[in-house]
C-alpha cells in the first residue's frame, strides 16, 4: 500500500534542520516501521497520484491561499478512490470555520461568534462591541490558517478598520469574536489520534502579543492539562472528529469550564517530537485505521 505524506517542503540535502523537522520525523519513522510513504507537495502537477492508495494530510499550509484548487484537488483525488485520512468530508466541514455553528448547536461550549458573510458591507464596529459587551475584538477569515488576515480591533482603532474589512469582505466570508484575555495565559492544545487521546501543551503568546504560534513567537509548555479540560476535549472529538487519524483541540480555561476555539482536523502542527510515545500512538492509529481499507 503507497502513502502519500502531504508536506509543505519536501526534505532535500540542502533542507535546514531535518532533525528538528516534524514531517521529516514522522516520514523516517513511518517508513522505519515498513510502510511505503513518500513525501509530496499538493499542488504539485507532475505527480501522477494515481500510484497512491492512502494521502495523509500533514502539512498542507498553503490550502486557505489556494481554497478552490485545493477543493478542486481533494475532489478529484476522491474521483480516483483513494482513501484520505482525515475523511474527505471531514477535511470540507473544518477548513470553514462556519462549523462553530454546528459546535454551538449541540451545546459545546465555544468562543462567541458572528459572521460576516461574503459582500457584507461594515460601516463601524459599534454593534459588535455592544453584543459581546466587550471593548476589544478579534475579526478574522472563515477560511484561514496561522492568524492570516487576523485583527484585533478595539473601540480606540475601529476606525482605521472598515475599509480594509470591506475590501476582504469582497474575496471571503469573516467571523468576529470577543477577545478573550485567558489566552495571554496560554491556550491549550489537546491531541488525539483515531479519537484516542495522546498528549497535551500549553501555548503562551510572546509579551504584547496574543497569537500562541511558534512563528509568531510564541513559546510551549508541555504539560499534561487538568482532566476536566481533558474531558471535554474529549467529547469533542467524539462527537465530530470520528474516523479521524489526527484531531487536535484548541481552547482557553475561562470561568471554570473549556472554551473551543479551534478544532483542527486538516494540518495541524502535532507536537509530536516532544512527547515521548507521540510517534508511537500516530502509528497504531494509523495501523488501526488502514486495517479497516
């Protein structure tokens, strides 16, 4: 059975800090155990897919830049029959964060949201402020990645914002939620694979920041979480990452209870080359999931 392992940057002799790199890691340590994967590129033209049975979804960092060839592909790697992990379905659901709605709905408790759909004209963010009781908002992309075209709007700059809003407005539909200021604490990640919890960590923002990726300077803490924020991760993925190979939770401790704020079932980053079995439970999930083709 050929693997096909999707990376942002496929490793060389020249490539910078392979040691250090997760997808590079898990590449030698899947192929060490006997299976067939090799590294590609999605978007890569010259590569005739129809030789792979299984495309695994690691690293695709560019697919919200690129959304409708992305879509474009997964379809068309479908119409071949070749199996992803995650599922197709679930892929299509997550990389739209309009899938907090769903997440609401079944009394999950999340980040406050409200979205403003494609050609949606904003003329100030007064009402916005006044529904999440709030002098400070975060207004980002339904489909992104990274904080790419993340804002943080206050009552004191709002009104540098509109235009450029309405400009992106033009391309992609956005989402608005209350700043939550528990993620200066840190921001919990929980991940899991084929649903089996494996290891959690804590991300801080860098001083004066609040974005808790590593690119941006935020810094990590590996640690296990309290297990009632494990608990509810938990049924989270229970309820909607099913089938799953990899799920990784995102949320911040507020007023005693878990907030979601990102469940990621496409490309996250899985921390795995700093937890001891991480390499070890991608695995068996793995093994778990391709016995069931």
């Amino acid at each position: 059975m050929r693997i096909a392992l999707i990376v942002f940057q496929k490793p060389t002799a020249n490539s910078q800090d392979i040691s250090s790199n997760e997808d590079f890691e898990l590449l030698n340590f899947l192929n060490g155990k006997g299976l067939d994967v090799s590294p590609e590129i999605w978007h890569d033209h010259s590569i005739d897919w129809k030789n792979y049975d299984v495309i695994i979804l690691k690293s695709p960092w560019d697919y919200h830049e690129k959304i409708k060839e992305f879509t474009q592909w997964i379809n068309k790697m479908d119409e071949y029959g070749i199996k992803f992990f995650n599922p197709v379905e679930t892929i299509k659901w997550n990389f739209d964060k309009h899938y907090f709605k769903e997440i609401e709905n079944e009394n999950f408790q999340i980040v406050k949201s409200i979205f403003l759909e494609q050609n949606t004209v904003v003329d100030n963010f007064d009402e916005y402020f006044h529904q999440f009781k709030i002098n400070k908002l975060i207004v980002k992309p339904c489909i992104s990645a990274s904080a790419w075209n993340t804002f943080v709007i206050t009552k004191d700059n709002s009104k540098d914002y509109p235009q450029t809003i309405n400009e992106l407005l033009k391309e992609d539909s956005f989402i608005i939620q209350p700043f939550i200021e528990e993620i200066l604490a840190g921001e919990w990640s929980f991940i899991y694979f084929n649903q089996k919890y494996s290891h959690s960590l804590l991300k801080i923002p860098k001083k004066g920041d609040f974005r808790v990726q590593h690119i941006h300077g935020g810094s990590i803490r590996f640690e296990e979480a309290p297990a009632y924020l494990i608990q509810s991760a938990d049924k989270i993925v229970r309820y909607f990452a099913q089938n799953t190979l990899y799920a990784r939770v995102d949320g911040v401790e507020k007023d005693n209870d878990f907030h979601l704020m990102e469940l990621e079932l496409i490309e996250p980053f899985l921390f795995l080359n700093r937890e001891t079995n991480s390499f070890e439970n991608y695995y068996h999930a793995l093994m778990n999931l391709l016995k069931k083709l």
